[in-house]
C-alpha cells in the first residue's frame, strides 16, 4: 500500500505541518519511499459523511448509479454516504440493501451505507423488515421513507420503538401528505404570483411537532431529513431544549437559495421540500450555527434530463449535490472549518453510528479525509459534473473553494481535484 | 426616409403663404377636373393628410359653398415594409357617411415619394369598397418612383436628391406651416 | 416592442394602452365586408393547444386569419405527460416549421415560459394551468373601456375563485397597471392571503359581495368548479351561489352605469343566474367579439414589425 506525505497541510485551518498516510492510517512519520503530495495552502478536513445521498441504483441508472454517485461523493469530499431507499425496486428488503451495499464496495470510491425503507414499498402501510435489513451485511441502522413522510401517526410511533432493538434511528421526510397535494413550490407570495399549488411551511413543521413529541413519548431517536422553514428550527429549538433526542439537517440548497428563483419557471429549482423565503435561509443559517440544526446533508438528487427540460408542475423535485455541497457551505460560514467539520463529518458519523469516519485526523486513525483548497473560486459548470445528472442549481454560479485530494482508508480517490478511478 | 441629422443644413421651400395658395390651387384643380366636385370624396392619408383634406374640403366650400364629404384612410395594415420597422401604432380609418362605393375618392397625402404608400392606400381603398374612380392628390412631388404611380394634383414639384428629406410642417400636427428640404451633400 | 405575452406584467402601461387602441382600430374594420387584411401574409402562427378551448382557439384563429397569417393548429389535448412527446420537442418541431408565433394554451402554469426559452419566435399566453391569460384580461380592459370610456379610476370586483384562476391574475395586473382599483371577492379559502402583495399592493380584498357592490362601476364574476366543493372550498353549490353568486337582487345595488362581465363558459346558476347574465349590463357576448379584435392587436403588434 502507498504512504503518502502531505508537506505543509493546514488541518482544520490550523498551522501548516506534515501530515503521513501509512497502511491506511494516519501516522507521525512517512517511510522514506511515501509519495510526497504538496499540500501547501490546503485545509485537511475528515472526509465528509453524507446521510442523505439519491444514487438511484437499482432502478434508475440513466439517472446515477452506485459508481457515478461515488465518483460524484469522492469529488466533494466525502468518504462516506447514506443512499436513500427510494429506489426501483425500494430498499425495503435485506436483499436490496446488501446489493447497494456491494455496489459501493465494488466502486470503492466512497463507504456506501444504505439507508432501509420504514415501510414496505414506501406505502406507508407496513414496517419494512427493519431488522432483517440491520443485521444484513449492509448493517443498517438508518431507515427513512425519504420522497414520502411516514403520515400515519400510529406507524411512525410502532417505527420509532421498534428500531430501538438495534439502536437504529428513523428519519423522518417532514410532510403532511393532505396539505400538499398537488404542491409545486414555497406556499406564499410567489406561488400566489405564479400560480403554482403551495407548499405550506405547516405542512412541515405539524410533521415536525408530532413527532419530537411521539419521539419523546417513547423515548427514541428521531432525525428529521432537510428542514426547511424558520418554524421548523423552532420546533426544533423548544424539543431540544426539552432532552427530546432529536437531531436535523439542512440541505446547502437550503442555506443558499430562495423561492424567488421558481419564477423562471426552469424546473431545475423544483425540489422538495421547496426553496423558501429569506428570511428561512436566514434562520436555517443561524440554526446550524447554533446546532439547532445538527448537520448538513446534500439530498443529492439526480434526474435524467427529460424529468427536468419540461413544464414545472410534470418535472421531478430534487437537485444534484454532491459536488458544490462543501462550497456551498463555505460560502454560507466561510473558513470556519472546525464548524464543518462539525456539521458535515462528525456529527452525521456520530448519528449514524458510522465508526471509521468523522474522526479527528490523529495518529492511529483511519486516514479517511480531504483536502481543500480555500484560495480557489469555481463556476460551476454542468458539463463537467461526474453525476450522470447536471440538475444542478448552481450552473454559471461562482463558489469557492476546490476539492483537490480525497482519502478513503488511505487510499486517494480524488488527486489534483480529479477522481482516480 | 432618410433622416438627416437635426442640425443638417435645411432651406424653406414652401413658406406658410405659399402653402396656403398652393392648397387653394389643388381645391381649384379638383372642382375643375371634377366637375364641381360632385360624388367626390376626399380621403387624407394619416397623419398629414387628414388635415390637407379638411382643408382642401374647406377651401372648396369657400369656393363654391359645396360641401365635399372628407375621411381618413389609414394604410399601415397595408404596407409592405412592416417588417423592416419596427411596429407602427396605427392611425384612424373614418369613412365618411355613404362610404365609398360609387364615389370619386381623391386621396391626399402631404408627400409623393416612392409611390408604397399610395400603392397600399389602393389597397386599403379596394377592401373598404368600389369607388368608381381614384385621383391622387399630394402636396409635394418629391419624385423617385418606385412604382408606376402619378398624382392628378401636384401642389409643388420638388427635385430632390435621395439624401435629402422633405419636411412638411402643418398648424394640425406641428404648430405651423411650411415645407423644409434638409440634407444633401451639395449644401 | 415586447417579444412575447406570457404575463400581463409583461405590458407596462403605454403598451397595454397601445393593444388597446389598435383593437379599438381592428373593431373598426370588422363591420366591413372584406374583413381580411394583408398584414401578416407569409408569417405563421400555430395554436398550440394542450387543453380544449374551443373557444380560446377559434378566436385566435380568427384574429390570424383576418390579419392573413398562416395558421396551423396543433391540438395536443390526450398527449400525457410520461406518453406523447415532450414540450420541448414540440417546440424545436415548431422551430424547425418557421413559426413566427407560437399561441400556447397549457393546463402546467409557465409553460408559456418554457415554451419561449426554446423557440425563436414569439410566445403568447393563452392560458397556462391557474397562472394568466392575458389576452382575456385585454379584452376585458377594451371591453370596460368601450362601455364605460375609460380604466383609469374605475372599480372593479373580481368574485369567486381567485385562487385557481388565471384570468383573475391578468385582469389584476392589467388592470393595475392601467389605472383601476381592483377589488377581489369571494370566499377566504379561495383567495391567497398574500394575492396583494404577490400581485399588486393596491389590490383591495373582500369576502362580503353585497357590501362591495354599491361602489363598483364593474362586477367580473369568475366560473366556479363545482369540483372545488370535494376539496372542501365551499360547503356546496347552495351555500356558495347564496354567498357569492349574482342574482338580480344583488345586481341591483349596483350603481345605474355598472357593468356585469364573465370570461366564460358560465355556470348558470351558479354564479350567476341567467337573468343577470342575459341582462343588458353583462358584457358577456361583447367580450367574445372583442377578444378577436384583441387578439389581432397583440398579434400585429407581435409580429407586424421588424423581428
């Protein structure tokens, strides 16, 4: 196995030293033949952990697979993702998780960790077989209907005890189904201007409230996927304050972008749960700062270009990720990089229950982790994305910070900012 | 129409009394070619025109005391230059009470230039209905033809060259009476 | 000139007032025998029609046949959204056939906004799901306009469904734009909360028709699905035509000179009773006669100059 020696790194910004990959981990010293990679000017980060990944394999790989998603997660950052179930045939079975599974493994770009469905084909009728799906070799511990919300109150409640036998966690896609039928966007001025059927911020936030409190109730742990709203974060706030074990995430898209943005009518803004106001961005914001919001989570979400070149109302929701998630981040908190760490390695591994990442880059541990130039500034162009998808909201946008080398147990997968395989 | 620029050199060819008896002449002309202008309607050609034709009508009333029926025709819709333009805003088409059908109909127009715009304005004349003859009366012949088109009443024949610009000026539209050659390079 | 018509916020005041007057010219030439003018020979418009609108068609039909462009309707109703081709592929279709106006009619809101982003000629809205239809909100202007002699000042109440309707959207931009004080009336379940700051600050809102009606000098009743009663809009038919509907006693706390207006088709009965609706305030059989003359000025002024 290669060493390398990364001459004049700056971990988590702080001063610039030596830092040496040896068997995988990382070590105090470099043997004299390690490959010597200069890391002057860049910032080593542990590798990012992503709990909120779409790779659409099985089911849609015209969209992404297991491979192209890697690639995609390797590019920015991340050493480990958490594929949603949503796919065709869903992830509700050992059988399909374990296939996910593998594919990560063949790929080898990234750790991927396959998220199980709560219910049986997403119905929102029947437990999946969560445990079945736990003790897979995939290991599952996170389940999540992602795409839809787990309505039923009695069911969400049977959910959250029953993955208590397995330390597993249920993550909740907050929306109540009855108040956003046929919803195209943000319910408010802009819907009303754009006749478009809104998406009301209760719809997430009633969601939200229910379940912090059945959460509390039965004294499990609850995640809540891509909060969205002002309102949210205080729902949020008020259950934490209480000891409801509770955790969050926000998307970039979330931090970045607002509802304004439907008004070109160009689907590529579609994604659900909607963009929102101003003033949600600006409390989504503090919220992560404040750790009211735990982490962020990309809700990568590829789509073929035929689900995103139509009219708004037929297009798929969901934006590509991956790739822009970490400079988007800075952008939002700048160089505050013990922060992102914090939000985008530490804690997402900690919630997840994912040993070998989100760990601090420290002699004996795994050597899994990224290397950021922060000097840099990017415009983003579609074209060159490695997701087989270029649904990204961002084309044309300038963000800073580039993505130059990432280590996954040691073993680079980006190099020079370009996948190694 | 060339526009030259505002400060090119211009000379006055009509001056307000000339343009008053040169009007005079055409209602003169006319009552004389069309025998006293019976069933004889006078159509203006917006914008300047319509006011020629009022007055060439009120002219002939003074004359002989007969009142010429007068309208307006307007040729936009008809044009074939649209789309070297941009998009014109259209001027009114009245026609007088009893319409056109049988009548006369002397069309007025301030300047006879290429011949385009009597060419639509014969178009125009032939979907609103079926005079029994057209005259074409103009207060400047500025020549240049395009099209095999002459007037029946000249009020002033003007030799221009094609970088000039005939400017007619009438107390309706632009507060005075008067015609202007501007431009050319031999000024 | 504006290139497209996808909003009646694309027409600032000059020229909205512009379409106005051109369609005051085009109504002139409708009495006479030869209606038909040479002015758009050799363009090509297409109706594009993703819903059935007899109607909306025809009309548009209409105003490009007497303006002599060549018309080519293209019904795409029953081609759904996964089977049948896509938006996008009609539209290079349609550019590849030359058209200099594309008159889209979609049940998805902003697909005339799409539309534009692939084609090169001009796009003109003739409804999109519940977002605008501005050449509705023309014609209704012109129709205020020659019954009453002006918009600037006027009153006008729009009842009923305002949340789904895209004529409603228009005629409150438009007629915003042109001078009027719009007042929306109807049930507070079918009108945005936000429909004056999403629209127009001005925008007044009611949810009580009789106490507006002695002001206004127009009443504009919208059509109103009985389907919105499932959804739990309105209790039931009953309940929403003795709320919200025009019958003769309401139409006479009207002032003398107001006028009744509908965009069609009607739900008799519902809305309105049939004797208001046949009365000799409503505008109803005007407005079909004037949205040929509308029409026809936003297509000259579209395509009748230099592109």
């Amino acid at each position: 196995m290669t060493s390398y020696l990364l001459r004049g790194v700056s971990v988590l910004g702080a001063e610039s030293r030596d830092l040496a990959i040896v068997d995988g981990l990382i070590s105090d010293k470099a043997p004299a033949d390690a490959e010597i990679i200069d890391a002057a000017g860049l910032v080593a980060l542990p590798g990012l952990v992503d709990l909120h990944t779409h790779l659409r394999e099985p089911g849609r790989e015209d969209a992404e697979t297991v491979e192209t998603g890697s690639r995609s997660a390797a590019l920015g950052g991340y050493t480990a993702v958490f594929a949603m179930a949503n796919t065709s045939p869903v992830a509700d079975t050992a059988g399909v998780v374990e296939q996910v599974w593998r594919l990560g493994r063949e790929a080898g770009l990234v750790d991927v960790q396959p998220i199980g469905a709560v219910t049986v084909g997403l119905a929102g009728k029947q437990l999946a077989e969560l445990g079945a799906m736990a003790t897979s070799a995939a290991n599952v511990r996170i389940f999540s209907d992602d795409g839809h919300c787990v309505a039923d109150p009695r069911l969400m409640r049977r959910a959250l005890e029953y993955v208590k036998a397995f330390d597993g966690i249920i993550a909740q896609h907050a929306e109540e189904p009855r108040l956003t039928e046929g919803a195209q966007m943000h319910e408010g001025e802009v819907s009303t201007r754009l006749g478009l059927t809104g998406w009301p911020a209760v719809a997430e936030e009633a969601i939200i409230a229910r379940d912090v409190l059945l959460a509390e109730h039965v004294g499990s742990r609850l995640h809540i996927c891509h909060v969205s709203t002002a309102g949210s974060v205080e729902v949020l706030r008020q259950a934490k304050a209480r000891g409801v074990r509770v955790t969050a995430e926000v998307t970039p898209h979330h931090l970045l972008l607002t509802d304004e943005l439907a008004a070109s009518y160009d689907p590529v803004y579609k994604v659900n749960p909607p963009l929102r106001t101003a003033a949600d961005v600006e409390a989504l914001r503090a919220a992560l700062v404040e750790g009211v919001i735990d982490i962020v989570a990309t809700d990568h979400a590829p789509h073929a270009t035929e689900d995103k070149e139509c009219e708004w109302a037929y297009a798929r929701p969901g934006m590509v990720g991956l790739e822009t998630a970490l400079p988007v981040v800075l952008s939002v908190l700048g160089e505050r990089w013990d922060l992102i760490a914090e939000r985008m390695s530490r804690t997402p591994a900690r919630i997840a229950g994912l040993t070998g990442h989100g760990t601090d880059l420290a002699v004996g541990q795994p050597a899994n982790l990224t290397l950021v130039d922060p000097s840099a500034r990017r415009v983003v162009d579609p074209s060159e994305l490695a997701s087989r998808s270029r649904n990204t909201p961002y084309a044309g946008t300038t963000l800073p910070g580039r993505i130059v080398a990432t280590f996954l147990r040691g073993e680079p997968t980006v190099l020079d900012g370009k996948a190694v395989k | 129409m060339a526009s030259p620029r505002a400060d090119a050199p211009s000379k006055i060819i009509l001056s307000a009394s000339d343009l008053h008896r040169v009007v005079d002449r055409i209602a003169h002309q006319i009552l004389e070619k069309t025998s006293g202008a019976t069933g004889t309607v006078l159509l203006g050609i917006p914008t300047r025109g319509v006011p020629l034709a009022q007055r060439l009508a009120a002219r002939i009333h003074a004359f002989e005391g007969i009142d010429v029926p007068v309208g307006s025709l307007d040729i936009t819709l008809y044009r074939d230059d649209l789309r070297l333009h941009a998009t014109r805003a259209l001027g009114k088409t009245e026609l007088p009470g009893g319409g056109i059908d049988g009548r006369r109909v002397v069309l007025v127009d301030d300047v006879l230039f290429s011949g385009r715009t009597v060419r639509a304005a014969l178009d125009a004349l032939n979907d609103e209905g079926r005079p029994s003859s057209v005259q074409l009366a103009v207060l400047v012949d500025r020549g240049h033809r395009q099209l095999p088109i002459r007037a029946d009443y000249v009020g002033k024949n003007i030799p221009t060259s094609l970088s000039e610009s005939v400017r007619v000026s009438l107390t309706e539209s632009d507060g005075l009476d008067e015609v202007k050659l501007t431009g050319g390079e031999d000024q | 000139m504006i290139k497209h018509l996808r909003s009646a916020a694309d027409l600032d005041a000059p020229t909205a007032t512009l379409i106005l007057d051109t369609a005051g010219e085009m109504a002139a030439l409708a009495g006479r025998e030869v209606k038909k003018l040479p002015t758009l020979r050799g363009r090509t418009v297409v109706n594009l029609f993703y819903e059935d609108s007899t109607r909306t068609r025809i009309s548009f039909e209409a105003a490009a046949k007497r303006l002599s462009a060549d018309v080519i309707n293209f019904s795409a109703k029953g081609s759904s959204v996964s089977k049948g081709e896509s938006l996008k592929d009609t539209a290079l279709t349609l550019q590849a056939m030359g058209a200099d106006a594309v008159v889209i009619r979609h049940p998805a809101s902003g697909a005339p906004h799409r539309l534009a982003a692939w084609v090169d000629g001009s796009v003109v809205n003739a409804g999109d799901g519940t977002h605008e239809h501005p050449t509705q909100a023309l014609l209704d202007a012109y129709t205020m306009r020659s019954r009453l002699g002006r918009i600037d000042g006027l009153k006008v109440a729009i009842v009923g469904d305002v949340l789904h309707s895209r004529v409603a959207r228009s005629n409150v931009l438009l007629l915003t734009t042109l001078g009027a004080q719009v007042t929306l009336v109807g049930p507070p379940t079918l009108i945005p909360v936000d429909i004056a700051a999403a629209l127009s600050p001005a925008t007044k809102v009611s949810y009580d028709l009789d106490s507006v009606l002695p002001d206004m000098d127009v009443v504009m009743m919208l059509r109103v699905q009985t389907e919105r009663m499932q959804d739990s809009f309105f209790p039931s038919a009953r309940e929403y035509s003795r709320r919200y509907g025009l019958d003769l006693a309401r139409m006479r706390k009207l002032p003398e000179h107001a006028i009744v207006m509908h965009p069609g088709p009607m739900n008799r009965g519902m809305e309105i009773t049939p004797e208001v609706a046949d009365s000799s305030r409503s505008t109803i059989v005007e407005q079909v006669a004037n949205g040929v003359s509308a029409r026809m000025a936003v297509l000259y002024l579209l395509l009748g100059g230099k592109a």
